[in-house]
C-alpha cells in the first residue's frame, strides 16, 4: 500500500492515532517527499501541495469567483510558531491538581505529558466533580466556527461527550445574532437569520434600490460556514455594474461603500432605531404607507401607530426628532421615506446593530418599515437580515443531504442550557437568578471548563471579568490548534490537527459542491484529529464504544457519505461509490434549477396568508406581541421601541468617554482565526499592534498623526493599538475591529494592559435585554490618547517558551 493509499484510507480514521499515539505513528512512517490533499475552511476551498512534511502552496478552488487571502496563506495557517504540539498541563496543576492556584492560569509555565496522562488527568477530573457536585458543575462552551467537516465537527463531538456523561451546561443562542434570533420568532414566526433568502438573480433583476443597514458585505461575504464559493460578493459587484441604486447606513465609510461606491448615511451608532422610527413617521405623514399590506398581513400596527405619533407617550418620532437622537438630518431621512416608498426596495441588514444593548429592537423595526413599504413577498422588495453572510441568497443545488457527526440524545435530567453570552456572569455569580425569554434561569455553580474548540478570551466582551471568572474553577480544559489566549488559560491543553491533516468532507453554502478534505500531511508533532481527540477522552471515561459505535473517523466518513448517495439516488442524481469520490479527491458538482433563480421569500405567504401562515400566533407578521407583552419587560416592550442604551454618545458617561467604538469584522480574519498568520497581519496592522480607525478631526484634538501607536481606554481596561487616520466615519466614532488577541503586558493579570489590541477589553458584558441576554459587543465608549510610553514586545504569536 502507498502512503498516500495508507494516509488517506487508514490513518486518517483515527485507529491507528489511538493505539499507537501520533508520535509513534510518525515514527513508523518515512517522510513525505511530494504530497498533495485538498482543503476546506470557512475563508474557501483549495488544493494544498506539501514537500518534505510542509504545505507550500495553495491552490485556490476554480470556481470560487472571489479567493480571498486567508486560502492562499494555508502555509502560513498551518505551520505557525503558534502551533501546539503536545499536550500540556500547567505546572501547578501537574503538582497539586485541583488543589493548585487556579490564579496561576494564564502565567503559569506548562509541561509537557503524554496524551495517557493528559486524558487520564481529564478523566479523574471529570469523574470527580460530577460524582461531588453533579453535571451542572461542567461548563462546555459553544464551539462557535469550529473547523469545517462531517466527522471533526468540534460542537457534535462535544455534545456527544456531554450526553454520554449524563450532559453538562450548554450554551444556547450564538454571539453572531443572540438578540435576533430571540426576537424574529415572535415577529416573523422563524428564526430569520440563518434561513434561505430570496435569490440574488431575483434581487439583481428586480431591485431598485438595495439598503444596506449596518453592514459590511465585501467582508463578511468572504467567510461562511459551509465552504464558501463567494458568490455574494460577485453579485453586489453585479448590482454596481447595473447601476442599482445601493444605499448604506453606517456609523463608517466601510470598504463595501468604498468598493462599490454606494451612498453612505452615517448615523450614531446604536441610534438605527431611532432613524427608522423617523423614517417610517415620515412615510405616514406622506401618506405612503400601504394600508392594504398592514391590514391583510401584519398583527398589531394599530397598536405600534400611537407609540409611533406619540400618542402613548408624548413624543412624535419625526425625522426631527430622530435627528436629535441619531444626527442624520430630518431632511434626509425625508428623502429617505421617499425612495423606499416609490421603488422596489429591500432593506438589508447586517448583524452588527443588534450585537448591542436593546439589539432586539433594529430588527424589528426593520420589519415593521418593510410592513409599512408594503413589498415583502415581491420579487427584489421586503427586508432581509441574511444576505450579508454566508452568501444567503445563492440559489440552492438539487443536491443531496449530506449528514454528519451527531450530538447525541440529551439524556434526562441534563443541565438546563444558558444563554450563551451569559456564561462570564454564570461562572462569576452562582446561584444568580436571570431572566430569559419568558422564564427565569438560575445559574449553577461550574467547578469544571471543557473547551472543545472555541478561542472564549477574544470572543467573550469584558475581559477583566473573564480573566476572573476562568480563575474560578477547579479544571480547565482545551482542545486547540493554537496557542490562543483561551488556550494559556487552561489547565490541561490537547493539541489539535488542522484541517491540512485529517480525512473529512463538507459541502459549499448552496449544496452545489461536495468537497473531499484529503489530508497533505500527517498530524503534525502529537495532534490529533478532532474526532480522535474526543474518541481518545470517551475512552479513558469508559464511555468510548459509545462515542465511536465501534466506528473509526474514516468509517464515519463512509457512512456519511453513502447516506449521501442513498439520497441522490431518491432525488434522481447519480454519484461515484466512496472509494472512487475518495480516490479521485476532486470535488463533486450538482446543478442549480432554474426555478431556485427565481426563488422569493415570502410569496408564498403574500400570495395566500391563510393557507401559508406564519408561526407567530396570529399567523401574520407580528408588530405587536402578547406574548412578550405578558412578560412585562422594562427593556424589551410590546412593539419595537427606541430604548436608550446604557452606553451612547448621547449619554452623560459620553464626557469622560467621548468616542464610540465599533467592534467591526475584520477583513483578513474569521474573528480570530488567522490572527496568528504573520504573512497576513503584515496587511493591516500598525507598529505590529490592531489597526484602529479615527477620524481626521478626532485625532486632530488628541494630537495623533497616522501611524501613531494609541492607547484606547475606559473603565474596563485598556488596549494599545495602531492609529490610522481617516475620513472614513464620522466624528466621535472608531473602530477597532473585533477578534484580535488579547495579549496582555502582565499574564493573568485581570486588567493587564493589552499590547496587541484586543477589542474585548473594553466591551460591556451586560446581556442585550431580558428577552435575549444576547451579546453587547458593539455598545462601548472609549477615549484614545497618543502612547508615548516603552512599546511592550507582542508575544502572544509565539508559544509559551516552556511548549516551543
């Protein structure tokens, strides 16, 4: 047998890994010389070509119509001075197990151990903390963008684990869309924000006019979560080659505005309610409101009207008073009223407006102007909260259903789940009783972390709390690639193999591709695959057959697969056995029907509500809720409102922190993946530091020039970052792009300063309302001041030197 025959059809599967350990599996090989696999990541598809152990090129997939940087920089990605090599326990712990300083973490040196004793220092601690204490003492946290694959998927191995351990603490809700995801069942009667969209061909063809609220699609088009081909961004390019009118609402000149060269409205940040209460006062006012759409499709107009007219509560939202609260002119959002009005128009949002304080409102509101506009339903008019991401909208293949790795059945009396932004508070305050969506939560006392795979200390707001909260428990554990500031805060670290190393598949956003994910290389020093990691755990815990059915990860991968081909065959379509697709490595294409080109969200329910009604409870789009009503929240009412956050320009805190920051989505990175890939940080950063946006006038007054090193600052912490000087948003606003790692000056140290410039260090961690409890990364005032002090040397892209 080959090595490649023996890498691709056996190794892979994880049986040998578990006998023998990664180190004695390499061992047992000779090095590759000219190897190649393929690859599938949240930034794109590609062939990878390895020599002598390394991958050195990658190779874009033909088809994807927008390679970003992120797929061709993979060597970089995989072979990071970043990586983690084997698996490491912190020095106190080794000593004194759960009984060591727990404020050790995140400065405490590491030692490296065998996956035996790694898995066994686990399992002691697993079986003793829910033998004392009881499941609901183990916190798993969300596995978030876990890397792409049907076996590897992190979350389904995770939860596997949980169930057969009787369950842990599970998060509920994302950080993505907490608020919306909360809010648009009771509005629309589905989650909305992860649902199929109306096809772009649809939009290029029959809009008038495209607004985009908030948003920035030229960047957060270039990742998703099934394998991106990037046909968003090839379709806004159409619609600017078309001369649609493409208007967008944000705080910042972002580079979509700039690429496609839209107009641009810039309100205050965490103030579009507002602008949309005076947009939709104005449509009344003007008799431009469609009556017949209210009174045949929507629930509850007549009770938003008096809010909107100030009837209820002394305050008509006019465009004049939505400019004292948002800046935009009353003129404009006159204009604005107008446009909407008298042409096909959808409105589209991104996701940044309700990761903040009340984010259950924007949307909402959204949909209540789109009710008024009276064109949802209609080919290229209505609203949309997912054709910003994961190219939504791409019509859909007819292709078969490709399974994947299962969670598992929760048994009986597992824990009851959290909101998942929540989780600092739960760890920090046992016993705390919250509000959420209609019930109460208590929280429980966690004694144990188990991260899967999720990088929690640049993804979670507030990172004074969190770095105290992780300093709480008894164990924690990780499973990582990297050396992320989440992995220097565990205990116990298992290293985990990139996607360049194991045996997978996954399909593209719009089911038109199967991609084979053919490892290049071998697990690099002691990693594992995902699958088996958790395999290698389940079995130290006596629980092993049941995570693996008997089943190694290539034999999951099979099953998967002919599942696959028992569904093409029940669609009509034909596909090649297991052994050919795998063979061959190339990807599989399934075409799209010309009837999913013309495909448009709610038609159906336009063309007939009764017989195609809603799931709210009225059947119709709800712009006033009983249900929530009869929760009688102080922050989250009946009908979308304009609530003022805690935290605003408009705020007396606005005095000592006069600027608004805006914690955006980078262009170069998932978050934070590939913040440790030097080739691409050498595109944006500063002084090496996070670039952050200023306007000309603001840095003016400070005294700061383009290039500067700043530091930016609140009552949370602060950070140090790179000062780029713009007039690319508005005054009294900057933004500081979320999902850089936290590298603090003192390790450890709650309220360390940041040397590399992680957003999360002076973001609120206070949940968006009663009803979601969602996350507030974008509700946050800051002051910048030029840094004249020593620069601090960045460190966190290397590992600790005690694991190099």
């Amino acid at each position: 047998m080959s090595r490649r025959q023996f890498m691709g059809y056996t190794a892979a599967a994880g049986a040998f890994t578990t006998l023998l350990g990664p180190s004695m599996l390499g061992s047992a090989m000779a090095a590759p010389q000219n190897t190649a696999g393929s690859c599938a990541t949240f930034w794109g598809i590609c062939k990878l070509k390895a020599e002598n152990g390394r991958i050195v090129k990658a190779e874009p997939f033909a088809k994807d119509s927008s390679v970003n940087e992120m797929t061709t920089n993979m060597p970089g990605y995989v072979h990071s001075p970043a990586r983690i090599k084997y698996p490491m326990v912190r020095k106190g712990f080794l000593k004194d197990g759960y009984k060591s300083d727990p404020k050790e973490r995140g400065k405490g040196e590491f030692v490296r151990v065998s996956w035996d004793k790694a898995a066994e220092l686990i399992a002691d601690n697993m079986k003793r903390i829910i033998k004392t204490y009881g499941n609901d003492a183990i916190y798993a946290t969300p596995s978030g963008w876990y890397l792409l694959g049907k076996v590897n998927a992190a979350g389904a191995c995770t939860s596997r684990l949980s169930n057969l351990m009787g369950g842990f603490v599970r998060a509920v809700g994302d950080y993505s869309t907490g608020a919306s995801q909360v809010i648009m069942p009771y509005v629309v009667g589905n989650m909305e924000v992860y649902s199929q969209q109306t096809s772009w061909p649809v939009i290029v063809e029959n809009s008038d006019v495209v607004v985009v609220w908030g948003g920035n699609p030229m960047n957060t088009l270039r990742i998703s979560w099934p394998a991106p081909t990037h046909k968003g961004i090839e379709n806004f390019r159409e619609l600017k080659k078309r001369g649609k009118r493409m208007i967008f609402i944000d705080p910042t000149r972002n580079e979509s505005i700039q690429e496609l060269g839209a107009e641009w409205i810039a309100p205050r940040p965490n103030t579009d309610v507002a602008m949309m209460l005076g947009v939709a006062h104005a449509i009344h006012e003007k008799g431009l409101t469609n009556q017949e759409f209210i009174d045949e499709y929507t629930s509850g107009f007549d009770k938003f009207l008096p809010y909107l007219l100030g009837e209820s509560d002394g305050q008509p939202k006019t465009p004049e008073w939505a400019e004292s609260v948002c800046g935009v002119p009353a003129r404009t959002i006159r204009e604005l009223a107008e446009i909407f009005a008298k042409n096909r128009t959808i409105l589209m949002s991104g996701w940044g407006i309700q990761r903040a304080e009340h984010g259950e409102q924007p949307h909402w509101m959204l949909v209540t102007l789109a009710c008024m506009l009276g064109q949802i339903g209609l080919p290229g008019g209505g609203f949309s909260i997912g054709h910003l991401y994961s190219n939504q909208g791409t019509p859909a293949a007819n292709a078969p259903s490709v399974p994947g790795m299962s969670g598992g059945k929760t048994p009986e009396g597992a824990p009851a789940p959290i909101p998942t932004a929540r989780n600092i508070d739960m760890i920090l305050n046992p016993g705390k009783i919250i509000d959420y969506n209609g019930r109460k939560v208590k929280y429980p006392e966690i004694k144990m972390i188990y991260n899967g795979f999720a990088n929690s200390h640049t993804r979670q707001p507030q990172r004074e709390s969190a770095i105290r909260a992780w300093q709480k428990p008894e164990c924690v554990v990780v499973h990582e690639i990297f050396w992320t500031p989440t992995a220097r805060m565990a205990d116990i670290v298992l290293p985990i193999s990139s996607p360049a190393e194991w045996a997978d598949m996954t399909t593209s956003e719009d089911g038109r591709f199967i991609i084979p994910m053919k490892p290049a290389i071998e697990p690099m020093y002691e990693s594992k695959p995902t699958y088996d990691a958790f395999a290698f755990i389940a079995d130290k815990l006596g629980v092993g057959n049941g995570f693996t059915e008997g089943k190694t990860g290539m034999q999951w991968l099979e099953s998967f697969y002919n599942q696959a081909v028992a569904d093409a065959k029940r669609k009509g379509l034909t596909m090649p056995t297991f052994k050919e697709f795998w063979d061959k490595g190339e990807v599989l294409e399934f075409k799209v029907p010309e009837a999913n080109n013309n495909w448009v969200r709610y038609s159906d329910y336009r063309e007939d509500p009764l017989l195609e009604p809603l799931g709210t409870p009225t059947g119709k789009i709800e712009i006033f809720s009983r249900d929530i009503e009869k929760m009688g929240y102080d922050d989250c009412k009946a009908h979308p409102s304009w609530i003022e956050p805690t935290e605003w320009l408009g705020c007396e805190k606005a005095k000592t922190y006069p600027l608004h920051m805006l914690t955006s989505h980078p262009r170069h990175r998932l978050h934070s993946q590939c913040n440790h890939v030097k080739a691409l940080r050498k595109l944006y950063t500063v002084q090496d530091r996070e670039p952050v946006w200023i306007s000309k006038e603001d840095a003016k007054a400070r005294g700061i020039k383009d290039g500067d090193v700043v530091r930016v600052f609140n009552d949370r912490g602060e950070v140090l970052a790179g000062a780029q000087v713009s007039e690319n948003l508005r005054p009294g606003v900057v933004r500081l792009c979320e999902g850089g790692w936290y590298d603090p000056v003192e390790p450890g140290k709650p309220g360390s300063l940041c040397a590399y410039g992680s957003a999360n260090v002076l973001t609120l961690d206070i949940g968006s309302s009663k009803l979601a409890q969602a996350v507030n990364g974008n509700t946050s005032l800051v002051q910048v001041e030029k840094y004249t002090g020593k620069l601090p040397e960045i460190t966190v892209f290397d590992a600790p030197k005690a694991a190099m």
